[in-house]
C-alpha cells in the first residue's frame, strides 16, 4: 500500500515583511470532506504498516489490562458526614460515584453512574461531581465530543431524579453556595476560553443567570472554588505570570465581591482560608521560588502581607495544607519533592523520610480542618503509587492503600531506579535524568533506550511508577526521563530558563541528556528512542529537525508543531492565554525566534527517524489540523524509507479515547511500534 500524498494549494502567509509559503494550510478546514478522506486515509495507512503487529499489539493491550484490578475502588475519603468513594465494576469502562453516610459499614447511596450516562456514546467524560453542603444535591458536568466543552447537569440524590435544569458550553465546575440552591460556573468564548462567571438559581431558566464577572483580557482564565473552611468562594483570574483573585462569603452570595490583590503584572498568588486571615503563596517582593504570607481577612492588599515561610534561594515551594494546628509544605530541593510538616503551637518542623534515588511525594486529599491526620502519596519508577496515613501528633505512618499489579509477574526488587546528571552544552547546567530498567537488562550500545521529555508551562515531569511502562521494561527496555528547562525541576529559574526566547534551551537540553545516555554507554542512536505529547511533541519535533539522526525513532502524540500559525491565530484555543509562555509572534523578535524552532516551518529535504505521530479529531489543546499538516510535509519532503505513521482518533480530543481500557489500545500501537522498528 502506497502512503498518502496530500494536495497541495499554496498559501502564503505574511507578516514583518518575512514570506511563508503553506501548502497545507488548507487542512484546517475540519467540515472538508476531503480533510476527512486525507485522515481516513492516513489511518489506514498506519494500520497496513502496523499490520503485522496487530496479533502483538493485542497481546501488549491484554497484558496491560490484566494489571489493573477490574472492580477496583479508591480510597474512601471523609467529608461533611459522608464517606465518599470511586469504584469500577468489572466488565464496565466508567467510574461510579458512591458515598456512604458517617460509617463505612453503611449501606452503599450511588451518587453516579457514569456508565449509564455513557450508553451508545463512542466518547464520555464526566469532568466535575460536587454535592450541595445539606448533601442532597449534586452537580455533575459531561462532555460526549472530548472537546473539553462540559454541559453541567443537577441531581436530586434522595429521588435520582435529574433535574431540569442544563447548562451548556462550561468548563465543567460548578461551585455550591451554602444557601444550597446557588451555583457559580464558567463558560468558554469561541477560543475555549474560560472568560465568564455566572451566578444560577436552581430551578430558574438559565436566561436568568446573573454574569458576575467577565474577563475581557484574552490573556487571562477565570476560575471559581470553595475554600477548605467551606467559609468563602473564591474567583482567581489568572494569566501565565499574574493573578488576581476576588472573594465572598459562602454563605451570602448577594454580597459584593472583594479583591485580595488587584492584578500586577509578574505577581502571582494563589489564596487559602483560616480563621480570621488568608495565608497566600506567591512570589511577591522577588521571592522567585515563592514564598507564603497571611493577612487579616479586613486588610488583605499586599501592603499588608506578613511572611509566614519566606523565600528561599534553594528550595521552590509548590503548595501548602492548613490543619487546624499544623502547615504542611510540599517542597523541591534538588529536583526532589518533600514534604515537610511544621506545628504551629511548639514551631518544630521536619521532613517525611523518603529513600528512593528518584521518585514524586505529595500531599493527598486532606478535606477536614480540625484533624491530627494527614494523607500523603508517594511513589518512585519502581514503587507503585501509594496512599498514607501520617499521625501528626503520634508521627507514625500508616499504608492506607496501594496500587496493586496483578498477574503476579511484578516485584519490585526486579527494577533499578538511576538518577543522573547530562552536562548541558554551554557546560553551565547539569539536566538530571531519572531512569527505570530491569534488572536483568544491561547497559550496552544494543540497549534500547526511550526518552520522554515534555518542559513547556512549568510542568515536572516527575519521577512516577507505571503500570503499562512495564510491558517494555520486560522487554529489555530503559526507559528514562530528562528533567529539562522549561519544567521546574530544579526551580522556578529552570522554568524561566526553557521558555519565551530561551526556549531553545529546552530542545537542546533533551539533546544532550540523548546525548549523554550515548556516551555513558546505555544505548546507541541505533537504538534511542524520543517520546512526547502536546508541548513534549513540540520537543521531539524540533529535536528531529535540530539532530534527525540522534534518534532511531519518534513518538509524537497530539504534538503542537505548527508553532507559527498557530501563535499568529487568535481564535484557536489557548493561543492568547500563552504569549507569556511563547511569546507574542505578532512582535518581530518573538516571530522570528519561534519560527527558528517551530518543527512544521523547519522541515527540510532530509533522512528523519522512524516516526509514530498520533492526534484526536477533536483535540480542544492542539488541532488535529497541526500534526497532519507536519505529517503531509514531512512525506513531502523527508529522502529516507523510514516509517512515518499518522493515526488519527475520529472520536476523540487531547486526552485520546475515553473509558478506563480504551486508551491503553494506544499505549499498544506505541509499544510495538518502537519494538517493531527496534527489530529492523
């Protein structure tokens, strides 16, 4: 079977006197029936070249699933009188809402069922379930396209009956008021964005909701929550690098708003309640790796911010819990999260012992305020995640729940865990790779070694046990992770470091970290393997364009590759709300910044790795329409016979098929083809 070849209609494209010419442009035109028969016709491609496999990539699909607990169930968790938890029924691909009232050992109430609402449906999403304080209603918010465009519906938990009342086109949240007949929910403009906040009355029509705030800056989300103390509501407006939040008390919705701190730009903050003051995480007063503050709820402008844990140099402080007599830090030193636990009355503070070279610690759901008793996760590339109970005035640990994996095949001793250190190009910075491998596989330049990067927006990538990554490990695989700039690994300067005009920093941080599994004999190029989704897409891109022969193959899924466009076009989703992570093309030196990296512009007559690009019809993060302009081009022009594959998921957005099974079939496609490729 031949591969696709995409028509071609010119398309030029000009801005600060510099010509582009797009001869794919014409794909973004997602009701053409002809955009259809190109993606249809690329699928099928990828299944002829994958069908060898298909017999493969069954078993690798049958393996994964049959790690996974099918009547699974989370761990229970207490709040205003119920025990609420999520279960799954074997047999059945959706997640059921259940809650039992003060003890576990009560009759079972069904809060939801989202395999009922999912009947006949090729894609569901439940988004948001929140119940009303009297815990007689609940709030839930679905999305049948994968669009991420959720319509909010109501429940009545003691009738089951649904209500009538429908909201459309929201982000799924809804917020009760402690009247419990009011909501606050958002809705999204035509970019997606989440831009204006409204206050429902149950049982009124939806023309009678009152707007209660519009942002009308488009590089700016809204969003609305409840405070632990379930004493205020809070609207957070927020940008990339500012934010400004406003509040009421819970209890009176009619009141006027009040801001804590009007908008700043580079100041950003985020609130919680307790007692009579709100403590606040920011980074005010140059605090680069944020800092937490308290001011009296009366006086909360930041004239008036008292520091509570200041600013330090070594340490990026990335969330905080109140209890009642305790504050609880999450803290990265080094790379490494910890948490460290201070009490309030006696001022002694100490960190959780953790002992794995590379691994990811949080704090867990801690919903009650007035509690010696906090829940904490951990776990590492070796260690399934796990859920504890730590006693905060007797300090003992308690294992409340931990992953199982079946098949009785796993055992933790059989993995090694590595964590080290690529010197970055200019010899100034050391990029820390974590590391997973069998025991029993050894380092050699026959090794075969998957990378995975994604260092966009601040996100870590961190160090996290998986189920599926074990069908390659037993393999013979190593699997790895390079901690980049453009995350916050090693600090918020990590993060400032890998975006805007230093973005390239990313790209060629995941180079050398290739780079230096090489020269530390772990692998060869023969055998090294790039991973990465969405902004990770954009990284293998750009990598494939800067070094094509570093790499034996790519795996590219959802990626944002058409950098240019996409940035110049402020209808699409999220493109606004992110100048301040990539720039602004519509100024002369972001554009021509960008479109030195930007992997659909970069494309040249050259040999290019093996490649597996994947995307979903209805992606709201990246358009379908980028990958398969990059696909079109990259056959174009690429002069090697290595595989280039494009699957396109027709039912499908951002986050690939719905249900708890489904996506591991992509999971599968992935596998074999890196193991196919491996083997040729």
């Amino acid at each position: 079977m031949k591969a696709p070849t995409a028509k071609k209609i010119e398309k030029v494209l000009e801005i600060h006197g510099d010509r582009r010419i797009d001869n794919y442009f014409w794909m973004n035109e997602k009701e053409n029936p002809e955009v259809i028969q190109y993606l249809e016709e690329e699928n099928a491609y990828a299944d002829f070249v994958m069908k060898d496999s298909e017999e493969f990539q069954e078993e690798l699909f049958q393996e994964m699933k049959a790690r996974y607990k099918k009547d699974d169930e989370s761990l229970p968790y207490f709040f205003n009188e119920y025990w609420y938890i999520v279960r799954y029924e074997e047999g059945k691909e959706y997640p059921i809402f259940c809650r039992k009232y003060k003890t576990l050992e009560n009759k079972e109430e069904i809060v939801l069922d989202v395999n009922i609402l999912a009947e006949g449906e090729e894609f569901f999403e439940v988004a948001n379930v929140a119940v009303s304080p009297n815990n007689k209603l609940a709030s839930f918010s679905s999305d049948n396209v994968g669009r991420r465009i959720y319509t909010l519906n109501f429940k009545d938990l003691k009738t089951n009956e649904i209500l009538s009342d429908k909201i459309e086109n929201t982000t799924g949240k809804a917020v009760w008021a402690n009247d419990n007949e009011h909501v606050f929910y958002i809705i999204k403009d035509e970019s997606l964005r989440a831009y204006k906040v409204y206050r429902h009355k149950l049982g009124t029509d939806t023309s009678e909701d009152v707007l209660i705030f519009h942002e009308e800056d488009e590089t700016f989300d809204v969003n609305v929550f409840k405070t632990k103390s379930m004493e205020y509501i809070f609207m957070a407006s927020s940008s990339t690098i500012s934010d400004e939040h406003h509040f009421i008390p819970a209890n009176n919705v009619f009141t006027e708003w009040k801001v804590i701190q009007p908008r700043i730009d580079d100041l950003e903050y985020s609130v919680e309640h307790y007692e009579d003051e709100f403590y606040i995480i920011t980074n005010a007063d140059d605090a680069t790796n944020f800092k937490i503050v308290k001011a009296k709820i009366d006086n909360c402008g930041m004239e008036n911010w008292v520091d509570v844990i200041p600013h330090r140099e070594e340490v990026l402080l990335e969330g905080f819990e109140i209890f009642k007599n305790y504050l609880i830090l999450e803290e990265r030193e080094d790379g490494l999260l910890q948490i460290k636990i201070i009490d309030e009355k006696t001022q002694e503070s100490y960190y959780l012992p953790f002992s794995d070279p590379t691994y990811t610690a949080y704090i867990g759901t801690n919903l009650e305020f007035d509690t010696e008793v906090l829940r904490y996760g951990y776990t590492s590339l070796t260690q399934p995640n796990s859920t504890y109970e730590y006693n905060l005035k007797e300090k003992t640990t308690k294992l409340l729940k931990r992953q199982e994996v079946l098949g009785g095949k796993f055992f933790p001793e059989n993995y090694i865990s590595e964590r080290i250190w690529a010197e970055s190009r200019d010899g100034e910075e050391q990029i820390p790779i974590s590391l997973v491998y069998h025991k029993d596989t050894k380092k050699s330049a026959n090794t075969p070694v998957l990378l995975y990067g994604y260092g966009s927006y601040g996100h870590t990538v961190d160090a996290s046990f998986s189920n599926v990554r074990l069908s390659i490990l037993d393999r013979g695989f190593i699997y790895a992770i390079a901690h980049i700039r453009g995350g916050e690994y090693l600090g918020r300067e990590w993060y400032e470091d890998g975006k805007m005009l230093f973005k390239k920093n990313t790209f060629f941080d995941f180079i050398d970290a290739g780079k230096h599994l090489i020269k530390e004999n772990y692998t060869s190029s023969k055998h090294l393997y790039a991973m990465g989704g969405s902004a990770g897409g954009l990284l293998v891109g750009a990598v494939m364009n800067y070094e094509p022969s570093l790499f034996n193959g790519i795996v590219a899924q959802v990626p944002f590759v058409d950098v240019v466009s996409t940035m110049l076009d402020e209808t699409i989703p999220l493109t606004t709300g992110e100048y301040d992570e990539w720039g602004n093309p519509n100024d002369e030196e972001y554009y021509h910044y960008m479109k030195e990296y930007s992997p659909y512009d970069n494309i040249e007559a050259k040999d290019y790795p093996h490649t597996l690009i994947t995307t979903g019809f209805h992606d709201s993060q990246v358009q379908y329409w980028e990958p398969a302009k990059w696909t079109a081009k990259l056959r174009e022009l690429k002069t090697d016979n290595n595989l280039l594959i494009f699957k396109t998921d027709m039912s499908s957005g951002h986050g690939g098929a719905s249900g708890r099974f489904e996506s591991l079939k992509e999971d599968a496609l992935e596998y074999a083809f890196l193991l196919k490729i491996d083997n040729m």
